[in-house]
C-alpha cells in the first residue's frame, strides 16, 4: 500500500492529504492509509478500521 500510495503521489498532488484503503490495491484485509497534507508527518496506519463518529461538514474533490 505504501508503495501505491508513492506512486499516486508522483501522479497527482493533493494538497489536503491523501487515503488509500487495501481494497483499492487489490488487497482484501480492512487497512487503509492516510497521509496528512504536511508531507513531512508520516503516514496513518489504520488497521481494522470503524467509523466512530462522523461530521455533517463534508469535502467534495
């Protein structure tokens, strides 16, 4: 996963942070990635993830 996330970096810039889920490789397991904006913080290891609480403010790209 990380190493599709580097090369869908080098494709698109996104300038709020970048999520990947296993799925989306190919990979069938509940984990996803997610890479805030400042590019120097490392990435969110999320394994087994559940949605806990959610915003009504959404974000369209």
């Amino acid at each position: 996963m990380f190493t599709s996330m580097k090369r869908i970096a080098r494709v698109h810039p996104f300038a709020k942070g970048m999520g990947i889920a296993a799925p989306h490789t190919g990979i069938g397991r509940a984990a996803a990635l997610a890479q805030p904006a400042d590019s120097a913080a490392a990435p969110i290891v999320l394994l087994s993830p559940r949605i806990a609480a959610r915003s009504e403010q959404t974000d369209e790209q």
